[in-house]
C-alpha cells in the first residue's frame, strides 16, 4: 500500500507519502511498518514518522494533508504513484 500526495504552493512542490512496507531488520526478522513520509525541499532531508497501527497513520497522513490546504497549499496529485 503505497499512496502519494504531490502539493505546489509559491513555485515549490513537496509530497507527503502513506506506506506500508515489510522491513528485514539486522537478525532477519520482518516487520510490517506503516509511515508518513514528508519530503519538504525547504527543510532538506525527508521526515519519516512510524505508526503502531494503519489507523493511525492513515488519520495522520489525511490531517497532514488537511493541514497543508488550510496552510494554502493546492493539491497537484492524489492517489497511488504512477509507474512510467
């Protein structure tokens, strides 16, 4: 599961990402993880935040993306990335 939020505002363009991925940690072990990925260019490096539950980060990414609206942000592309 994998969603994109592409938002343009003033020129910049920043994405906000909702995943769900299995991770292999150092012993082998997998884990399931569900995050919200941000990648804001003005503030360098992207931020990855883990949730206990997919509840929880899919309320998360749909505030955030709520947030940045109220913020006067727009939305260019919403929905599953697009491969080609």
């Amino acid at each position: 599961m994998t969603y994109l939020t592409i938002l343009t505002k003033h020129d910049i363009f920043t994405f906000l990402g909702l995943v769900r991925a299995e991770m292999v940690d150092a012993d082998g072990k997998t884990k399931t993880v569900t995050a919200v990925i941000k990648h804001d260019p003005r503030e360098g490096e992207p931020v990855i935040r883990q949730f206990n539950t997919s509840r929880e980060a899919v309320r998360n990414y749909e505030e955030a993306i709520d947030t940045s609206i109220s913020r006067g942000w727009s939305v260019v592309y919403r929905g599953q990335p697009l491969i080609g």
